[in-house]
C-alpha cells in the first residue's frame, strides 16, 4: 500500500514539496492527452484541424467542469474525515459520491452528444472547423464517465494523503494515447475522429485498471454500492453545486474568450490554440498547488488546528512564488521553438509566441489565486470561492480581454487575461486575510 500523509503534523514544506510533486507530474499527464492529439493533428491534418479540436476540448471541459469541480467537494469531505479516523464515514461518503457523480455523468454526457451541432455554431466557430468539432465533441462526451471515473479514484487517493498512486492510471493512459493516436489518426485515417477514440479509448482502459488496483489494494474504503442517505447526498450537493458551478464559470469563461479569438480569424485562432495548449501545461505547478492546500489544509480543519492552516497557506505562497518565477523565466526563453512544435504558419506563431510572452508575466499572481481559493475551499466555504470565480471572469477576466481586442488587437488577448490574474490574486487575498471562511462547520461532530 502507498503511503498516505497526515498532514496534521510533521515537516509543512517538506510535507508540501512530496506530496505536491506528484500531483504536478500527474496533471502534467493529464494534459498530455490533449497536447499529444495536438501535435499529432496540428502535423498530419493542418490548422483547421487542430483549432478543430480546441474549440472543442473547450466545449468538453465546459460539459466535465461541473462533475470534476466536485472532485474539490471530495477532497474536502474525505480530507476532513481522514483526519477524524472514522473509516465507517469515509466509506459513506466515498459510496455517496459514486452514486452521485455516475448521475452526473450521465446527464452531461447526453447533453455533449445531442447539443453538439447547437454549441460549436454559437461559438461562432469558422465553417471550416464546424464538422470536425462536432465530431471530436460528440465522442469525447460520449466516453466522459471514463475520464470521470479515474479522476475521482486520484481525488479520494490524494484526500487520504496519497498522491503518488494515481501517476500509474493517469501513466497508462498516457502511454496508450501515445500509441492509440498515429493508428487511429493515420494508420486507420480516421483523421480527427481517429484522435477521439484515441483519447476515450485510453482512458478507459485506465479507469477499469484503477477500479481493480483500489479493489485489491483496499486504499480507499468501499462498500457494495447503494443508495446514500439523504444527509450524505445533501452535504455532497451542498458543497458540490456551488463547487461543480466554480468549474463551470472557469470553463464557461474560456469558452467566452474562446470567441472573441474566433473573431480574429483563422491564423490567430490556430496560434492561439497552439499557445493554450502550451500555457494549460505552464499553470500546472499552481494548480497541483492548490489541491494540495485543499488536502493538507482540509486534515488540519477537520482537527481545528488552525495555526497550522495558515502555515500552510504561507509556505504555499512562498513556494508559488519561486515555482512560478522559475516557470515564467522559461517560458520566455522558449516560446517561439514551443509554438513550432504545433504550426508552422507565420502570422500564428508570431501570435503564439507574444501571448505566452505577455501571459507568463502573471503567472506567480494566478498561482496565488490557487493557493488561497484552495485553503478557503478546504473549510467548505464554496460559495465563497464560486463568488470570486464568478468575478475573475466574468466582470474582470472576459470584459478586460474583449475590451483590450478592440483597442490594440490581437495583442489585448493576453493582456486582459494577465491583467485580470493581478486584480483577482488581491481579491483572493482579501478574502483569506478578513473573510469568515474560519467559521464554517460541515459536520455536527466538529
């Protein structure tokens, strides 16, 4: 069995460096799905295709965002109870969120399969993406209760202090897409569809290999599934609505921004994508961040050791700060070879390269939204995150973007989203210094 911290006492930044290392690595494979579809479209199918596929990976990520924004709910109810050493509890929940996150899923993945058409239009998508997006749309949503299932096996690990388990699911999905999609692409000519199957493909095969891993292992506490009690069910939505609505406004945010870019034609929305694709992987080490805050946080709440909580939140900012600064000084010295990797045309690399330029500069500010949000998320405060999430993007982050655009073009796309990193940090910060986060109280026992 893998170890599994308790983050209640011992070393904070050691405690802080292993077990966040993991979750970096790990979410670092996660996108490697979509970067890997990526380069292998954006080099055998051209442009179009690949800003095909990220119009819609952002209409997939909207249609997962509300299930997976309850992995924070999880890791909040199941960190909290880990620390309590009540194993019956924690089966109840674990049961709990099974039931409730396989509804969702299902619900969802309808919604992407039959509204396809209706949502790539009102993206304002180029006609000649539109046949290729709906298709990689409708596939993916069609296989979402396999991405859905291995990420909630990762989230319960990490809430009872184990993040290096869930490398090895995440690890052989990885490896299968890499070998799935030149066949599926190329070898069957399946072109764009041929890279959805590619990545629903591999992902199931790595859900059901973590479904028997934890079987054997007994790292999470199961039970035979049925159905919760309405106190279990209540809590789960509680926290999860406003949580899983968190996610929604992210995504939903990037779909919005995501249209504006489409109004800057075909060269930049190829350059743009290329450079999401890159920046989605520089922001990891700020949001492995931020759910480590929300499981080594989450423990010390459940025990009330609030001196120890804000420990964790300065050391988590301190170590933000130099991750992120590290990060931003690389990306500035590699932009351009990055961007090459993906296409080749002029005017979109010359895109790509000064949008990861302008928006590596903000970095170490976003990093400290995911610090903060992760604390205060942790104590269950969810409404509370949801609020300055609904402020980040849709009064700040999307006006600032589409105002920028129409001042200076093109260039105003990275500099309304930086922009908005700096004013949504101190935003963050206010509430974490003087909210009442503190006096949130989840259980009858605490």
């Amino acid at each position: 069995m893998q170890q599994q911290h308790d983050f209640t006492k011992g070393n904070i930044l050691k405690q802080l460096v292993y077990f966040s290392a993991p979750i970096m690595v790990t979410n670092l494979l996660q996108v490697s799905y979509q970067f890997t579809d990526s380069l292998w479209v954006g080099n055998l199918l051209g442009g179009n295709a690949l800003g095909a596929i990220a119009v819609s990976s952002t209409i997939i990520f909207t249609l997962l965002s509300f299930i997976i924004g309850l992995n924070n709910t999880i890791l909040t109810i199941l960190s909290q109870q880990k620390a309590k050493g009540n194993t019956d509890r924690l089966k109840t929940y674990v049961n709990a969120f099974i039931f409730t996150l396989t509804l969702l899923g299902v619900a969802l993945g309808t919604i992407g399969v039959f509204a396809a058409d209706v949502i790539i239009e009102w993206l304002q998508t180029p006609a000649s993406m539109r046949e290729s997006a709906v298709i990689y749309l409708q596939i993916n949503a069609a296989g979402i209760l396999f991405l859905l299932g291995y990420n909630f096996i990762g989230t319960a690990l990490r809430a009872v202090g184990d993040s290096k388990t869930p490398l090895r699911f995440v690890l052989l999905a990885v490896i299968l897409n890499i070998l799935f999609d030149p066949l599926f692409i190329s070898g069957f000519d399946l072109g764009v569809t041929g890279a959805a199957y590619a990545t629903i493909g591999s992902q199931g095969i790595a859900f059901i290999y973590g479904i028997i891993h934890i079987i054997r292992k007994k790292q999470i506490p199961l039970t035979v599934p049925f159905v919760p009690a309405w106190k279990e069910v209540k809590l789960i939505l509680n926290l999860g609505i406003p949580s899983g609505l968190q996610m929604a406004v992210i995504s939903a945010g990037s779909a919005a921004i995501m249209s504006v870019v489409n109004g800057q034609g075909e060269n930049i929305v190829a350059g743009f994508s290329a450079a999401k694709r890159l920046d989605s992987l520089f922001i990891l080490p700020a949001q492995a961040l931020g759910t480590a805050m929300n499981s080594m946080a989450g423990q010390n709440i459940g025990v009330q050791q609030w001196e120890r909580v804000r420990k964790i939140a300065k050391y988590g900012l301190i170590y933000n700060i130099i991750v992120m600064g590290v990060v931003l000084v690389f990306v500035f010295f590699i932009s351009e070879l990055a961007i090459c990797l993906f296409i080749q045309t002029p005017e979109s690399v010359a895109f790509g390269k000064g949008f990861l330029r302008v928006i590596a500069f903000f970095y170490p500010f976003l990093g400290v939204n995911f610090v903060l949000n992760g604390i205060v998320r942790a104590a269950g405060a969810m409404y509370q995150v949801l609020a300055l999430n609904l402020i980040s993007f849709w009064v700040l982050r999307f006006p600032l973007t589409y105002l920028l655009t129409k001042i200076v073009g093109d260039q105003g796309i990275a500099l309304g989203m930086g922009i908005s990193f700096l004013i949504s940090s101190v935003l963050a910060y206010s509430y974490y210094r003087f909210g009442k986060w503190k006096e949130k109280r989840l259980f009858q026992d605490t």
